[in-house]
C-alpha cells in the first residue's frame, strides 16, 4: 500500500489519492455506462454512415470488405494497449496523465493538446454529420422542409441549439445525460440490427459478395473524396472510414474519476466498445455495398447514397429508423462533449491551458465541470462556422486523436519495467510490448492516412500545431511554469488540501 493511502478510503478513491488528486466528480458511473460512453461516442451508425464514402470512393467495395477489418485490428490493438495504461491510472483526462508519466511533462503536454483538439474536433464533426445527411437530408422533410432550402443560417442555427443542449444535459443533468447514454449503447446494437435486416431484405438487386473483395479504383472520378491515386495508395486512403468511425474509444479512460471501479471497469470499457463498434460495424458497411443497385451511380451521390438504399424500406420502418438514428447522433454528440469536457478540466486542473482556474472549477451540487462543458459547446460550434467543414472535421479529428493515442502509447514501450513497474488489474502480459509497438505504428499509420490528398490542409494544420507548440512551451517559459501531474513529494503536500476539497463537497451533499 502506498504511504499516502488511506485503509479507511473508498478503494477508488484511494487510488486517486495516490495520484495525487480530491475526488471532485461524482463516482456513479457503472461498467456498462463507462462502455456506453465510448460506445455511443464511437457510434457506428454515425461515421459509419457520414464517413462511408470516405473508404467507398476510394478503393470500391474492397475499402469496406477487406480495409474495414484492417483499420478495426489497428483500432482494437490501440484499444488494448491504452486499456493496459488506464488500468494502472484510471483518471480523468487518462491520455495526458500516460503521456506525463510515462514519457515526461513535455511529453504529456504535447499529447493532452493534440487529444484536447482531436475531442473538440470530434464533437464538431459528429454534430455537422448530424445536421447533414440526418436532419437535413432525412428529418426535415417529415415536417415539410425542403432539404435545399435550408442554408448555412439554418445550419448553424440548428448547430448551437443541438450543442448547448448536449452542454446543458452534461453541465445541469449529468445524471439523466449519463442514462441517455446507456439507453443510446443498447439502441446502437437493435437499430443496426434492424437497419441491415430492412436494407437487406428489401434489396432491389441480388446480393452479391464478391463485391466486398473487388477492388475499383474510383479516386479522381466525379464525386469520389480523393484525387487520382493508384490502387495501392487508395486502398489506404480508404482506411480513414475506419480511422474516423473507430475512435474515441478514450471516453472510457476520460470518464475514470466518475466510474466505479476504475482499474477494472475503465479497460473492459476501451476494449469492449472497439470490439463490438467493428463487429457491428463491419455488417452496417457491408451491408451498404451489397443493397446499391449501381455501385459508380452510389459513389457519385456523396452522403446521399444513404437516402437511395433507405428508399426501397416501408415508409412506416424507414421513418422509425431514421428517427432513431437521429437520437443515437444526437446521443454521440454528447457522449463527445463529455469525454472532451473531462479532459479539459483535467489538463487545467494540472494548470496546462490558459484559464486553468476557471476551467478546473467543479460545480458543487451537480459535481460536473461547468466552465470546461461550455468552453467545450463553444469552440465545436466556432470551428464548424469553417465551409468545407465536414471532410477537415472528419480527418483532423481522426489525425489529432491517432497522434494522442500513439505517443502515450509509445512512451509506455520504453517506460515499461523501468518508470513503470506498476500494473492495474488489465495486463497484456508477454504481448504488453508488442501490442505497443504495433499499435503505436498502427495509430501514426492511420493520423497519415487522414493527412493525405484532399486533405492536406490538416497535414499544415498538424504540423503547424507542433511548430506551434514548441513555440510555446519553449518561447513563453511554459515548460519552467508547467509542473504536469503530481509525483512523489507533491502527492503528499496535497494530501489535507485533498480531503479540505472532498469535505467540503460532503458537506454540501448533505444539505
């Protein structure tokens, strides 16, 4: 036992003790809703749909049969070795704590950064996929508005109301936000079900395999995502379906400090979510080829391929699935919201962002952190202001979190039976360092894939972030200011401070 524990203690809270921290946020979350928060974030049946020309356009129906489960492999190998680190520091903001400990304060910084954006990155591209196809494309018409009627005004209008409500349940409800989730991660399972069911018994054409292993280069044609590439090259490009659809999977270790035995239920969570996200989503994608009458005609109608194969369904259980997935985008804009929040106030509670006193700050009834959840609400909707809006949401997302994911993960290559001789109760074992190594390569592979042709403004973006990063932490005397997570003689000089903040807290509870 740890000379700052406490026998007395929660043994979660304990374990945060040890690192250093108050529990501030409330501890209600069970294992299936630490799971249902990546899951829903995750959220097969909105990048899965939105992102789907993405791989399509690229290589044909071998993007989807054959680069679907390649990217879900590197997504899973990425998934368990994070889940190995979380075990061991099941915290808030679990990537910039890893990248801290495991590599350095320099180290961890960068990384929190490139997570931070990655997250406010997702939420804004989850809610522009929201708005179009699902609102805009399949909503809106129920009521009587007509799709190309409804400008940007519109769009950014239907962008803050949607947001600020995803801000509003995390901030003031967070209860209620946490059981929407859970029904969202059992509604994912059925509407897919449903959803590949109707798609595929209602089938215009005959069903026809091997159009999942045929490879069509389609890049440089009307209406495909990419410029001309060759086969090779677009085969990869393709991957970027799977690198945007398969992440966030870091809600788990996000939401650690409000989850019931962390060390255990955090990894099941990561892990849990990937898998069944790639199963599931792997018969949402391939269903998609299969239905299309005309495969050149569905690559050329961009996100409106989906309406085409959803139009041979029955009115009655096409507007009931659509109305659904609806819910189920909505449900993962806000499982972002919350993954993204928790990271900034944990970054800003080691004092890393400007504004750390204000965002660190958690409001004493709802036991959230209000300043984070809105600076959160704000930025996702500034960004998504940006024209081209989804396409570099989409692939910046992908890219920034890939980037997040590989550095802490590497560092634990080089950190493992040395600095970090301490495992949770999720261990790889022999296959800790391998999965590393291989999940490390995995995760930079797909940030590359997102940075190429047509989107190199996000190879800039990335690169000018880093240049900019350094400028900061070396130019402005951040690295002399910034401390980074709490270690040896630090723990124990917060250690009344620690109980003032939960005593202070308990107090409030009571009244």
């Amino acid at each position: 036992m740890s000379a700052h524990a406490k026998p007395d203690l929660d043994p979660d809270v304990q374990l945060l003790h040890e690192m250093g921290y108050a529990q501030e946020l409330s501890r209600r979350m069970g294992g299936f809703s630490n799971f249902a928060v990546s899951f829903s974030l995750i959220c097969i049946l909105s990048g899965g749909i939105t992102a789907f020309q993405m791989g399509f356009s690229a290589a044909g129906g071998a993007s989807i049969g054959l680069g679907w489960p390649l990217g879900g492999l590197f997504s899973l190998i990425v998934a368990a070795s994070m889940a190995q680190i979380a075990s061991a520091y099941p915290t808030a903001g679990g990537l910039y704590h890893w990248g801290s400990i495991l590599g350095g304060k320099t180290w961890g910084w960068v990384t929190a950064w490139f997570n931070l954006l990655g997250l406010v990155f997702v939420v804004a591209a989850i809610n522009f996929g929201t708005w179009d196809p699902f609102f805009k494309t399949l909503i809106a018409p129920l009521f009587g508005a007509r799709p190309e009627a409804l400008g940007w005004g519109h769009q950014t209008l239907f962008l803050c109301v949607i947001t600020g409500l995803q801000a509003w349940l995390n901030h003031r409800h967070v209860r209620l936000a946490s059981r929407i989730t859970d029904l969202s991660g059992y509604l994912i399972f059925v509407v897919t079900l449903l959803l590949v069911g109707s798609l595929l018994a209602y089938s215009p054409v005959p069903l026809d395999f091997g159009r999942l292993v045929t490879f069509t280069n389609f890049t440089g044609t009307e209406g495909s995502a990419w410029p001309q590439q060759g086969l090779g090259l677009a085969f990869l490009s393709g991957l970027l379906l799977t690198a945007y659809t398969i992440t966030g999977f870091d809600a788990s270790a996000h939401t650690a400090e409000e989850t019931r035995d962390a060390a255990a239920t955090v990894p099941k969570g990561i892990v849990n979510a990937v898998l069944w996200s790639v199963l599931f989503g792997y018969a949402l994608v391939c269903s998609f080829v299969l239905v299309m009458p005309d495969l050149g005609a569905a690559m050329k109608m961009g996100t409106g391929f989906f309406e085409a194969i959803l139009a041979p369904i029955p009115a009655p259980l096409r507007i009931t699935i659509e109305l659904l997935m609806f819910f189920i985008n909505f449900v993962c804009g806000l499982a972002a919201v919350t993954s993204s929040s928790r990271m900034m106030y944990a970054f800003a509670r080691d004092g890393g962002l400007p504004g750390s006193r204000w965002l660190k700050q958690v409001h004493h009834v709802h036991r959230t952190p209000g300043a984070a959840i809105w600076v959160t609400a704000v930025l996702a909707i500034a960004i998504t202001l940006y024209g081209d809006a989804f396409t570099v949401l989409s692939a910046g997302s992908a890219v920034f979190l890939f980037i997040s994911y590989a550095m802490p993960i590497a560092a634990g290559v080089l950190a493992e039976g040395r600095s970090w001789d301490k495992k949770g109760p999720f261990s790889l074992g022999l296959w800790s360092k391998p999965c590393a190594v291989a999940g490390s390569a995995g995760a930079l592979v797909l940030a590359w894939v997102g940075m190429q042709p047509p989107n190199g403004k996000v190879a800039w973006v990335t690169a000018g972030l880093f240049v900019l990063l350094g400028v900061i932490w070396f130019g402005f005397g951040v690295r002399k200011h910034f401390a980074g997570p709490p270690i040896g003689q630090r723990i124990a000089a917060r250690q009344r401070h620690m109980c003032e903040i939960e005593a202070e807290f308990s107090e409030r509870d009571a009244a």
